[in-house]
C-alpha cells in the first residue's frame, strides 16, 4: 500500500478543482490518499460539477480520507486572502507532518499564493523552504517533464543577488543531491549531468564575469567524488535537442534559466520535486491559476503527472 499525504493548496484556487478531478480518475485500491485542506471549496464545486460530487461521494465511503485544517464560512474565488493562506500553510504543515511521522510514503501539493502566505504571516518563499525547515533538510528543488529534468542552485530570488549567491559548496551539494535522486528516486543507475553556466557564453574566460570559476570548482569537486558533470555549458545552446538527449538533468543557476526551456517544452507535464528530503514531494509546474478558479476548467494534467510520479518513486523506494 502506497500512502499518498496531499495539501490542498489555496483555497481560493484552483486546488480542489485539480485534486478532484485527478483522484476521481485516478485512485486504485492499492493507494491511499489523505487530502488536508478546507472542505469548502469542494462543497461549492459539488453544486455544478459531478466530478466534484463523486469526489465527495470517495471521501464518504472512505476510498479518500480527508482531513480538514479549518474551517470556511464562505469562500470569494480568485482572492488573495490571509484567511486562504493561513490555511494552505496549515494543510502544507498538516501532510507534511503526517508524513514525517511515517504515515505517508509521499507529499503531494496543490498550489498556493506566496502573497496570501504572507498575508497570513506566514513569510516562506514557498513549499520548498517550508519543507526543508520542517524534515531539517538540505533541498534542491526540480522540476522535470518526462526525461526532461532541470534542478536549480538558486530558487525565489531577485535576478540581481544570484551572482552572489553561488558558491562551490553550495552547487557541489545542488549536483551530489541531484545524482543521488537520479540514481536512487529515478532508477538511472549511471546518471549524466549538465551544470549550466551563469554567464553569456560561459563567461569567455573571465571577460564577461568570473562566476564560472565558482561553478568549475564545484564540477570538479563533483567529479573527484565520483559523479559524472560536465559543465559549464553555454545556457544559449544547453538545451538543444542534441544536448537534452546527452543527459539525465541539468543545474541551472537561476530559476528561469531552467524553466523557461523546460515549461516551453512540457508545461502540462511538469512536476516540480524537492530533492533531498526522506520522501519525495510532488507538485504540478503551475501555479494557483486565480483567473479561472471556480469556473471547473482548470487542467488536472500536472497534477495527475505529479501525483503518478510521486506514487512511482514511493514504490521504487520501497522496492
């Protein structure tokens, strides 16, 4: 039996919509969900959608366990509200824990507003760091579309402090946390991977900038403890099919610079992972998609990617 812990996002998005639509489809006998959240925006969604009705009808008769953090008096769809981020950071806290006490073989999360986090004073720059505070973990974050996996040195930042940012340790860790979830989460047993440069044209020896210096030092550390990096690759050509076929995952130095390429070319098969916990984590590559909450149009394709590969990865740990 798998045991999947799932955070319902933000209230006030599109989470419930995803989460019904994808366990309605999606829920064999040999895997158990526990969903943590407000109950609702799935009673709203019941009174004009049958997937939402049958989802209720599941968490009824007991096939999904639901286990409500608070509780909501009215709901005001597409709004950023401390209310709704108070409880999203609840739900995150909820699933998180319980899978910290060993009831869940992974973590699955709906998205959430940093803003209405904040709102509620809650100041994370998102799942990944609240994560990391509560397993006490060193993480990385990933996110990948099929074969297509790109970890990141640095997340949520501004542009302007990522130089400094960088350091070798720091990006030595980011590569040796992303060969040991290739070889171990993903069942590549000899990973190959891709550290991107930071600067155009890989800096051209120094000319235009020295933080390759940074990154080759952490390349080389990465390659005396073993793992096969190659890098610093040219961001502008990095990602060419030719190049992608070379290789199980790159590190990028920044947030766009890996996922642009990557939700270019797999945004309704994004996942995002957090790399380095004690279990994987799990989540569709979009965010709370406020414009069209409520409306029961929202695609649940990330989400059920996310969901599939965290139940994937739970029995490739348990194998």
């Amino acid at each position: 039996m798998i045991r999947i812990a799932v955070s319902a996002g933000d209230p006030a998005g599109i989470g419930a919509e995803i989460i019904a639509k994808s366990l309605c489809k999606y829920h064999p006998p040999n895997i158990k969900y526990s969903v943590f959240g407000a109950m609702l925006p799935f009673k709203i969604l019941s009174q004009k959608f049958l997937w939402a009705r049958k989802f209720l009808k599941l968490v009824e008769n007991g096939t999904i366990e639901f286990r409500e953090v608070a509780k909501m008096s009215e709901i005001e769809w597409g709004k950023i509200d401390a209310e709704c981020g108070n409880i999203a950071f609840k739900a995150i806290v909820a699933a998180a824990q319980f899978a910290k006490n060993g009831d869940a073989d992974a973590i699955l999360t709906a998205p959430i507003s940093k803003k209405a986090m904040q709102l509620a004073g809650h100041n994370y720059p998102g799942h990944t760091e609240i994560l990391a505070e509560i397993f006490k973990s060193d993480v990385t974050m990933m996110l990948f579309a099929r074969k297509f996996r790109v970890s990141l040195a640095t997340t949520h930042i501004p542009l302007r402090y990522v130089a400094d940012a960088l350091d070798a340790k720091m990006l030595f860790d980011h590569i040796s946390r992303t060969d040991d979830a290739l070889k171990n989460w993903f069942g590549i047993e000899n990973p190959k991977i891709a550290v991107l440069a930071l600067n155009p044209h890989a800096g051209e020896g120094g000319k235009i900038g020295e933080e390759e210096q940074i990154i080759s030092a952490a390349i080389e550390s990465a390659s005396e403890a073993g793992m096969d990096v190659i890098g610093p690759l040219v961001p502008d050509v990095a990602f060419l099919p030719k190049m992608r076929r070379k290789f199980d995952a790159y590190l990028a130095m920044y947030h766009d610079q890996g996922l642009i390429p990557l939700k270019t070319l797999g945004f309704n098969r994004g996942v995002n992972i957090t790399l380095g916990l004690p279990l994987p984590r799990t989540s569709p590559d979009h965010g709370t998609a406020f414009d069209i909450a409520g409306s029961g149009i929202a695609s649940p394709l990330s989400f059920i990617y996310a969901m599939r590969s965290a139940v994937k990865i739970a029995r490739n740990l348990e194998s």
